[in-house]
C-alpha cells in the first residue's frame, strides 16, 4: 500500500521532533530495500528505518530486530565513510512530494540524505553540500533512463514535479475554484486528487465526504455550494496539518490491511479501526503483522514456482522413459519376429510388405503377420528386427538407471517444496534458495566474497514435558547437518514413512530410555512439519540415529535407515507447539 504525501508528512513531522539534532553512529543495510540508520539523541539509541520496498515505502524509527549482514554493502559502506559521527540538521518534505530530505553537518562539510519513497521508484540518495550524487542505493543510468539519471558524480535532479498545486500553499476557497477546471466531468474526489499535490485516493475521498458530498458524484454535477463546501474541507483539514496535528489510524478487514492514513477516514467503517498511541509503533505492527507475511507469501510463491517448473519436468521425463522402459520389456517380440523371418526366409520376396506365418513359438502356432520393408531383402529385414531386439535390451539398465535417478530427484524437490510451503520466516527461505543455487536449480550469480554471510540458521527448536531437547531441521541442508553432524550415537531419529518431512532429533544426555511421552511429542512435531501436517494417524519411523545412513552421492536431506519402530500419531497443534517452543 503506498503512502500519499499526507501519511509521509506526518511521518516527516514526527521524525523532526524526535531525531532532529541526533547524531548518526553507523549504517547497516539489511537488504537491496531496508536500511537502518543507528542514531543518538537525548541519551536514547534510536533506530532509523527507510524502506524502499514497493509494498511499503517508508522512513520511521523502529523497534524491530533485523539481521545485519556480516559484510556490509558498497552503498552501505559509503554512508559509514561519509555519515559516522555527523549530525541531523533539519528533516523537510519538498514540496508535499512523495519524499523526505535530511539535512546533515559533519565538521563543517554538509550532505543530504534523500529518500525517495513512490511505490517501485523509490531510492535512497547521499548528496554532497553541491548537490552532487555521491550514491544511490539503486543506481539509474542514461541506458535505464534518459530523463533522469542517478549515479555517483552526477547533479542530482528532484524527481518528475506533478503538475498540480501544493494543497499546503492553497489559502482561499476561490483558489480551491480557480484550480479546478468548471467543466471537470470525473467523480468529485477525483477533482481533489488530479489538481493537488500529494492526496491519494483515501484522502480525496474522506475531503469530499467530510463536506457531505458522495466522493463519486460527478464534480461537473455539483453547486456552487457545494463545490465551496469541499474547498472548506479541504482547507480545515490542512490547517489541521499545517499545526502538526495528525492522528494516525491502521484499518484491518477479514485480516488484510484496508487502510493506513495520517488522519481518521470517516467514509470507512469505524470498527476497523485500530489506534495507535505513536506512529513509529504503528509503522513496526504494519510491518511485522502485514508487511512481513505478504513479502514471505510472495517469496513462497517464487521458490515454489522454480520447484514446479523443475518437478513437472521430470515427471514428464519419467513417464517418456518409463514408456521406452515398457517398449524395451517387449523386446522378445522383435527377436521372434527376426527369428520367423528367417525360418521362412524362402518364400519372402523383395518388395514384399509382409508375411504370414506360423508363429511355432506359441502353444496353438496361430497364423502371425509380420511387416516387412520392401526395399530390403528377407535377411536384411531379419537383421533390422534383431537389430531392434538388440538395442532395446541394452537399453533397459540405462532407462532403469535413469529413471531410478528421476525418482530420487522427484523425492527431493517434493522435500524442497514442502520446506518452501512451512518456511516461517524470510531467512527460511534464503536458506531453501541457497540450497537450490548449490543444486543448480537457481542460477548463480557473481558475489563479492566478503559480502557472503557463513551465518547458518539453528534448527528449530522445542523442550519436551521431560525435559528432552527436540531440534527439527528446516531444509534439506540443515537436515544433513542436524542427522550427521549436530545428531550424537544413542539420539533418536524420527520421519514421516514415505511422505516429506523434516528430520527430527530427541537428544539423549544420559543412557536412559526415551520416555515415552517424549517420543509421543516428538512424533507429533515431526507428523507437523511434514507434508501431512493436515492428516491424522501419521505413520512417523523412530530409530538411533547411528542406524540413519546416506547413500554416496545422494541429494541434500535424503538418507535411507534400518532397525526402526513406526508410531502412528496426529500431527501437533498450535497450543502443543506453543507449550514445548524453546525459549
């Protein structure tokens, strides 16, 4: 949802009464979209978050915890080199556009920090005290576009003015007439939102609502009056800014967000309102609650997509071989008929395009017919038949290999896209999508070493009524790593027969029998985090992990086990999942 130029003016505002005077200690960039810039302002640490994510688009102080990457980006190092140590001036909005500018000093030298935030086109831009660009976090080139360029050592240049009026400079109610074409035939808040600068489609319509006028009505249609009477609306509502008066409202429906808006939208449903004492607060639940599970469903969808795309494929190369595999069963076939060619070889004449003859190897010798080429001789066209015969046996170990090795492809990707389907958070998934770059699945590209973070996520964890440590691997690498490396002789073992699903681990800290209950719990986690989370009675196979073994050249997460017991089970719920989570 992106934000008009009223929500980035109240985020403006209460950024100056905050940070103004703050001094910058370090950058770090989260992502290719987030940056935290780390401040120091009335013996408080604050956290200055700008998002130039299309979805949301925004620049406020957050509370939220992010994982820093181990080796910052070159745009990220830049701002350390030219911001450390350097204070915040004055944060202003230029002209009611969608952009915020913060003006810093370093020991006498000054620089701009811009953010440009507007849905897809936003950016992040450092600007010496010329108006030079010293960085962009996405760098526009003449080749991307040839209006407006930014990279380092160019001018900078505000983006594209639209051709309306600053609602803030707007001061009479004849000026309001004046703006607006009289033959304007669109609906009335369409009128506000073409001719002045920064009012979305929520905004104009609550200021045509708030005049007691339908926001779809015709402007064309309206008085005089009633024209005038949205002017007005307009005007106090904007006063009401101009003083920094703002209360910012979050309106949920059926789950989804149906708003965000600096000021409370009486043209909506009032119950849908969820209020919130400071905007910075409002910002981190959107984030945390909407944003965060959109962008994870989003990443879901992709990696899911690239699975497919690789899955359908390979069983369509199945099905092709397992019918040259049938084929090649019948070779005995092509072997009679050459062997019955042969035996009736004198009364076969070239040009002939078939014989009939008595097939002595069945029981009763019926009468067979045997297609012939007629441009080859009765030996030539026994030969091309033990030629076949001969090809198709050959070619049975090879399509047998090749399909056994479509299989254990097969089973993998099912893994990979269950993992997909139950990862929880956006570093679940960057784990999968590593793992697929190293199976050749997603291509790889160039990466400055020092930029690739070693950092591994743990599995996941849970404490049983026991007291035993349950660790779930979350990927098929993590599933390795947990089975034979994190896994000690004497662990147990746990896995849905059959279907996908995680590794599961009980770690044994003493030569005590796994207590039931334990096994119990840990059969229903792992019957959770497999493909039949949504069944009951789930067969999960137990055993000592020293009798789990993974075949020579086997793709990440598969192992084959022997010696082991079965235990049927419903998957966990919520409330167990909750009751055993680790701290």
């Amino acid at each position: 949802m992106a934000f008009d130029g009223i929500m980035l003016s109240a985020l403006k505002d209460n950024l100056k009464e905050k940070i103004t005077g703050a001094r910058i200690e370090k950058a770090y960039q989260i992502d290719k979209k987030y940056l935290i810039i780390r401040l120091r302002n009335n013996n408080q640490n604050l956290e200055l978050l700008i998002s130039t994510d299309p979805q949301g688009a925004r620049m406020n102080l957050t509370e939220l915890d992010f994982d820093f990457p181990s080796y910052p980006p070159d745009f990220c190092m830049m701002l350390r080199k030219y911001l450390k140590n350097s204070y915040i001036q004055q944060i202003v909005q230029p002209k009611f556009e969608r952009m915020i500018r913060i003006d810093i000093e370093k020991r006498g030298k000054k620089f701009s920090l811009i953010a440009e935030l507007m849905g897809k086109y936003s950016n992040v831009i450092l600007l010496d005290d010329n108006e030079m660009v010293l960085d962009a976090m996405k760098r526009i080139t003449e080749k991307q576009n040839s209006e407006r360029q930014l990279y380092p050592g160019i001018k900078y240049q505000n983006p594209p003015g639209q051709d309306k009026l600053n609602p803030l400079e707007l001061n009479t109610k004849d000026e309001f007439r004046q703006i607006i074409e009289e033959d304007f035939s669109q609906a009335a808040f369409r009128a506000v939102m073409y001719n002045f600068r920064g009012i979305g489609p929520y905004s104009a319509r609550e200021i045509v609502f708030r005049a007691g006028i339908d926001p779809s009505e015709n402007y064309n249609d309206l008085s005089d009056s009633e024209k005038n009477r949205i002017a007005k609306s307009l005007l106090n509502l904007f006063a009401q800014f101009k003083k920094g008066i703002y209360n910012p409202v979050l309106a949920i429906e059926k789950g989804e967000v149906d708003y965000i808006s600096a000021f409370i939208l009486k043209h909506r449903d009032p119950e849908k309102i969820k209020k919130f004492e400071d905007l910075d607060l409002m910002m981190d639940y959107y984030f945390r609650e909407f944003l965060k599970d959109r962008e994870l469903k989003r990443g879901i969808r992709e990696l899911n997509k690239v699975v497919n795309t690789y899955l359908n494929k390979n069983l369509k190369k199945q099905k092709k071989l397992k019918k040259q595999l049938q084929e090649s069963k019948n070779a005995e076939k092509y072997k009679k008929m050459g062997e019955l060619i042969t035996a009736n070889i004198y009364q076969i004449d070239r040009g002939d395009k078939k014989v009939v003859v008595n097939d002595y190897y069945s029981k009763d010798q019926n009468e067979i017919e045997i297609k012939l080429d007629p441009s080859k001789s009765a030996s030539e066209n026994a030969q091309k038949y033990f030629k076949k015969y001969n090809k198709l046996k050959k070619s049975v170990k090879h399509l047998k290999r090749e399909i056994a090795k479509l299989r254990h492809e097969e089973k993998y990707l099912k893994q990979v896209s269950m993992n997909i389907e139950q990862a929880e958070t956006l570093d679940d998934l960057e784990e999968i999508k590593e793992e697929l770059k190293e199976e050749n699945y997603i291509k790889k590209q160039k990466q400055n070493k020092r930029n690739k973070s070693n950092k591994k996520l743990p599995p996941r964890k849970f404490i049983s009524s026991d007291g035993y440590q349950i660790l779930v691997g979350r990927n098929n690498k993590q599933n390795d790593r947990l089975t034979k490396k994190i896994a000690n002789d004497g662990d147990i073992w746990l896995h849905t027969k059959v279907i996908a699903g995680s590794h599961v681990i009980i770690k044994r800290d003493t030569e005590k029998e796994v207590p039931d209950q334990t096994l119990t719990e840990a059969a229903a986690v792992a019957a959770y985090y497999s493909k039949a989370r949504e069944s009951t009675n789930v067969p999960i196979d137990y055993t000592p992990v020293e009798n789990v073994n993974k075949p020579k050249g086997a793709k990440p997460g598969l192992v084959y086990y022997e010696k082991y017991q079965t235990i049927y089970i419903d998957p966990a719920d919520k409330t167990l999942l909750k009751k055993l989570a680790a701290d």
